[in-house]
C-alpha cells in the first residue's frame, strides 16, 4: 500500500511530458483540453421571443441573454472566480420583462447536507447561501442579488413566489418585504402561477402522501384539489387558467413491495376544476413493469397542448414516447413511435406542437447522438428539424423556431437557433472557444459493440489515434446509471468533462473504450431495468469485463496493459472490476464509487426494521453486499487511485473510507485523493483538473502509456 503526495497541476503536467512527450499531432496539455465552454441551461420567455443561458469556463459561471430579431448573444452578469457557486433555475416572467436565476446549492445532490448547508468548495470563510438573482433580459444593467431562496417562479403580474426550507415565499423583486406566502405543514414545491397571475398552485409532499394545493390571498383558505391517499404532482394550468392537471401516484403503504423482485408502479393523470377542486381521472397507466411512473428526465413531463390536449411521456412499450389525451379523458395517442428514445421536452409558443431530443436519425449511429424533431399534439408524423453527424438537445421554444444547444465530437456546445420548418439553422455569434481549446485535434470516435456473455447486445465509443500501435487500452464507464455517452460532447457537464478525458488520453498514448453498459438510458425500458442489476446481482458488470476483452482484441492495444476509470457508478464498476479482474484490469481510478451496495439498501429499506413485516430486506441485503465490490475485495490485487470530494451528497465519504481500510489490511498498492468541501459532481474548475491531472498521470504511471509513441 502507498499513499501518495499529489503534485500541482502545472507539475503533473510536467510529470506526463516526462513520461513520453506530446504525441505527434497533439501537443496539448489537460488545461487546454479543459479549456472547452460548456453551456447548460438555455431558457425562452412564455410570451416573447427572448431567451437566457448558463455559460461556464473554467468555472466561472455567466448568464447570457439575446433576443429577437437579430439574437445578438450578451452577458447578463459579470462574475469572474472559479469559487463553485453554481447557476440554476433560469426563470423568465411570462413577459420575458424579468429574469430570475438561482446561485449557489448542490442541485443534483441525493440528500442535503447536515443542517441543510449550501456547497462550500473555495473554503471561503463566510458560509455560502442559495440565493436568487434579478438579471436584465436586455443586459442593459447589472444583475443585483434579491434574496436567499430557491426555485423560483414569476407570474404575469410579476410576482415572485420561491422556495425556502420546504415552505413558499414571497418577496418584491428588489428583496424586500421577504416573507412566507402561506403556512402548510407539508414540504412544498413545484410552483406554477395561474395564466393571469392572481394564483399559485403547488404540490405538497406529507411524507406518505401528497397534495395539489392552490393559494389565492392571506384571506382565503387553501383549496386542496380531490386529496387522497396518493402521491399528487406536476400541477400544471390549462391556457384559459380554469383546471390543473397533475399526476398520482399510491401513497406509501400497504405490504412491503419485495426489493429483489420489481413490481409495477402504477400512475394516473387527473384535472381538476379551478374553481371547485372537483377532479376526474384522465389516463391511468398499464398495469405492467413499463407503464410504471417515468424515472427519467422530467419524470411524466406532464403538459397542455393548445387543443385542450394533454400530452405525456409513457414507457409503457418499452421506449420513453410522447402521448396525448383529451383532457375530458379517453385512449391517449403515441405521438412518437419507433425504437428511440425522447428526450429535452418542450411545448411549442402556440402549444399544439412539441419540440424533443431524441436518439434516431438517418443515420446508423445516431442512437448514439441527438436530434431535434416537432410533433404535432394531434399526431401526425414527426418533422426533423436537424440531423447529421452533431449533436443537439435543450429547445427553447420561440415563435418561429427554438434555440437548442449543439455540439458535435469537436465543437463543444453552443447555442443554435432553427425555424420549425427545419430552415435556417444558424450558430449565435460569439461563442467560440479559448484560442487553447484543441477541439480540431479530437480523435472521432468510432460506434462499436459486442455480445455479454449472455447475449445481450452492449455498444460504446472507441477513442483510438490514428496508426496507434502497442498502446495501454483504458475502459471508461460512466454514472449514473441511468446516463449515455455519445458520439462527442455531452449535454450533462459531469459526463463532458469525461468525454474531454477521453479524447485527452486518446491523443496522449492510450486507446479508450467507453461502454453503454445495461441499466443506462438510450436503449429502452428493459435494457434500463436488466434483471439483477445494480444492488440485485450487479448484472451489468459482464458488459464492462466483455468490453474489457473487447479491448485486448482491439489492433494497436496491448492486452497485458488494460485499465478502467469512472465516476459515481463508474467509480462502482471500477472497483468491481479492479476486484474481480485483476488479470484483466492492471489499474484502476475510482472517483466517489459505491463499494458496499448493503449500506444503501439499510438506509433505503431500513424503516422496515420497524415493522413486524420485514419482506426480503435479510435476503437483499446479503444479495446487495455479494454485488459489492467489498465482498471480493479477497481476490483484489491491480493498483487504484481513490478520489473523491468528502462533501459528497450522492454517494456517501464513507464509502471511500471504508474501501481504503480494506485495501490497506489486504495490502493492495492504493493512492488518495481527497478534495476537502467538494460534493460529487465538483463545482470547480481547479477541481475537476486536479482530479484530471491525477488521473491522466496515474494511468500513464501504472499502465506505461508512451505519449507520442
């Protein structure tokens, strides 16, 4: 065992150069290759065509605006440090007259931190707060902090309704008069202002229950749309202001579902009348394992179309489509069909049509990309509205078109704009990136696949130089699971900084394999859900060791010197591998992997200790801890870096911990690298390169990677 003293990043540097020198044709560092902007984010005004971004380099992190006719890009505020403070939650008034925006908080964490505490990754000695921001549509004036709140949402009259300690507030918007909107003893969320802005509907979650509530004045009582004992949510107005729709779920009770055997989760679609709460049921799903409740982007993405429509998205024949039912009830239309998943859903300006991402196109590999397409809430066929060997996700509806992001395997993501008539697509000016960035060096990567040893049918992206001879091969795996990397840059900012390390150590003397392994997205509801996944038997992993040997037989790769690295559930499969495989994987890197599946399940599944009915908690978790990389931890031998931030929200320090106790009773060669105040997606740029730099120069270390040769 060896715990190492990291280096800067400007010496690691000059560690790899060392080790090789810069491979003919790419002579760039990490710092260049993280130099890439990334854009998340993009929004459009209801009811004008103007539309806002999130444009982060090198983690300094800006909002960008532009509007119609000529979409002129301009920048909305003017924060210049790498300080991890990151920007949400763009929220346009109906008018595009204000813009609201969220700073700070840790967004996609699983769990909030002890005493509800916002991300601290600078170790700035005054605490941060999530705080909500005022910004100019027109960039004609600075952007001024309002006050501490969360998701906001503004009504047509201006009001600004956010959320703070699971309860609704209200503030003008220069921040004063903050106060609570209303008392209700339930966790609120999930705010929408009715079309004329005199109400607020929201959802509030009873821990076993929850309810569509409406909040008119301070004098009014809250009406409580149809409350039952299920799960109400995504309350959504009709354009004329006079029904909510919403979603049911069952309420949390009954008999213990069994863990190791799925069950349907049923779910329903309901109206209610404004006026008198009264509510009938719309749509209730299948009563099968694919009509359960959406886990995916956006969840039942839930909306009315313009014809007294509503619209929906259903796995119920295995693929993630758009419906449409009639509000008064009825069979509901599949708008979308085909073997192809939708994604980045939005309604049209006029809202009788929907503008989606989805993996198909023309071509082959494009299960492995994203296109825009339009498809009429009535039915119809889908119009494309791009297409090609790039890549494009997030629409924005305007009047004539969308804005969207793009990118393709070299340019990094940028904001585009197309009419619906799939013409005069064009990139907005002044987007390019750092002179630095090396995009016009990127290997394109090459759609694979293979057989699992039971047959399942498992794609991925091969990086490889051209002419690469005797190269270390490396297996990439990415989080999640339920994620899927491209054909180039990703629209998660987690997984484009992956797709930047790959393309780096592609160039830098090794041949990258990144493997769509089961239990991830792009591929349909049964590949998403294999059987004994994840804690129920760790299925997946015969996709990534098949890659594994894939690799060895790839041309240019030295078999005897293959590695692996990933993040979060990478970082799991990482170490499954590194404890199953040795002879296959030589060298591993590890960023904040689950290492003992048992902990999650107790935590998850631990209320039933509490109960006279235990179902098969005991047999799954002795089948959670056998799917544990803890459990071979005995036939553990290959070297492994560990990295992980020790304020993770998803996947707890302890895992870490816990797995370096084991290596280092067992004797494994082990090096550290901890990130003090970091969380699990690092918000900082001098993060990730620290992290990449560690990571780069490990793999050349242990896996004798030649840069250049």
């Amino acid at each position: 065992m060896s715990i190492k003293g990291y280096l800067t990043g400007a010496a690691c540097a000059v560690a790899l150069a060392a080790a090789g020198g810069g491979a003919q044709g790419a002579n760039f560092s990490i710092q260049d290759t993280l130099s890439y902007p990334f854009v998340l984010g993009l929004v459009s005004a209801p009811h004008a065509d103007r539309i806002a971004w999130v444009r982060d380099v090198k983690g300094v992190r800006n909002v960008w605006v532009a509007q119609a006719p000529d979409f002129t890009p301009k920048q909305a505020t003017q924060f210049t440090e790498d300080d991890g403070q990151e920007i949400t939650q763009l929220t346009f008034s109906p008018d595009g007259s204000t813009l609201v925006f969220v700073r700070g908080g840790d967004h996609d964490a699983n769990w909030p931190a002890a005493g509800n505490l916002s991300p601290d990754p600078s170790h700035s000695p005054t605490e941060p707060k999530v705080t909500l921001w005022l910004a100019d549509p027109t960039a004609a004036r600075p952007a001024a902090k309002i006050v501490e709140g969360d998701a906001p949402a503004v009504s047509s009259n201006g009001a600004l309704a956010y959320l703070k300690d699971g309860a609704v507030w209200t503030a003008k918007l220069d921040g004063a008069g903050a106060k609570k909107l209303f008392f209700d003893r339930g966790k609120d969320s999930e705010l929408a202002w009715s079309p004329d802005g005199s109400r607020l509907a929201f959802s509030s979650l009873r821990e076993d229950h929850g309810f569509i509530g409406v909040f008119t004045s301070a004098d009014q009582p809250i009406e409580w749309m149809s409350p039952s004992t299920g799960i109400d949510r995504e309350p959504q107005w009709s354009p004329d202001g006079k029904q909510i729709a919403f979603t049911r779920q069952p309420g949390r009770g009954g008999a213990p579902l069994p863990i190791l055997t799925r069950t349907p989760r049923p779910w329903a679609i309901w109206t209610a009348e404004a006026a008198t709460a009264a509510a009938h049921k719309v749509w209730t799903s299948p009563d099968t394992l694919r009509g359960s409740y959406p886990d995916f982007a956006g969840q039942a993405n839930l909306h009315w179309a313009g014809n007294g429509r509503l619209t929906f998205l259903s796995e119920a024949d295995n693929w993630p489509h758009l419906y449409s039912v009639a509000a008064s009830g009825g069979d509901a239309k599949l708008l979308t069909p085909g073997a192809f998943m939708v994604e980045h859903i939005v309604p049209s300006v006029d809202g009788r049509s929907l503008i989606y991402s989805a993996n198909t196109g023309k071509d082959g590999d494009d299960n492995q990309r994203r296109h825009l397409y339009r498809v009429s809430a009535e039915g119809g066929a889908p119009v494309a509205l791009t297409e090609g060997a790039t890549l494009e996700w997030s629409p924005a509806a305007l009047s004539s078109g969308a804005a969207f992001i793009a990118a393709d395997a070299r340019r990094p993501p940028a904001v585009d704009l197309v009419s619906l008539a799939a013409s005069g697509r064009r990139e907005l000016a002044g987007q390019a990136p750092d002179p630095a960035y090396p995009g016009a060096q990127f290997v394109i990567p090459k759609k694979v696949s293979w057989k699992a040893p039971d047959g399942l049918t498992v794609e991925g992206q091969l990086f490889q130089a051209p002419g690469a001879k005797n190269t270390p091969g490396v297996i990439f795996v990415h989080g999640g699971p339920p994620r899927q990397m491209m054909l180039g840059w990703s629209y998660m900012d987690y997984y484009s900084n992956a797709y930047a390390m790959n393309q780096y150590m592609a160039a830098h003397g090794f041949t990258v394999l990144s493997v769509n392994y089961r239990l991830g997205i792009g591929y349909g509801w049964d590949f998403q859900h294999a059987e004994h996944g994840g804690a129920a038997g760790s299925s997946e992993y015969q996709d990534v060791a098949a890659g594994g040997r894939l690799l060895q037989a790839t041309p240019g790769v030295d078999p005897s010197r293959i590695g692996i690295w990933g993040g979060s559930y990478g970082g799991l499969l990482t170490a499954l591998a590194l404890a199953r495989n040795s002879d296959i994987f030589k060298a591993g890197v590890d960023f904040h992997g689950v290492h003992d599946w048992s902990r999650s399940v107790a935590r998850q599944y631990g209320a039933r200790t509490d109960r006279y009915e235990k179902g098969d908690l005991a047999q799954a978790l002795e089948v959670a801890f056998k799917a544990s990389p803890d459990a071979d931890v005995g036939t553990w031998t290959s070297p492994v870096l560990l990295i992980q931030g020790d304020d993770d929200r998803n996947v707890n320090f302890a895992e870490t911990v816990d797995l370096a106790r084991r290596l280092q009773a067992k004797g494994v060669d082990f090096e550290e690298l901890v990130i003090p105040d970091e969380i699990h997606g690092f918000l900082r740029y001098a993060s990730w390169l620290k992290a990449d730099t560690a990571t780069a120069e490990y793999l050349t270390r242990k896996l004798g990677a030649q840069p250049g040769k």
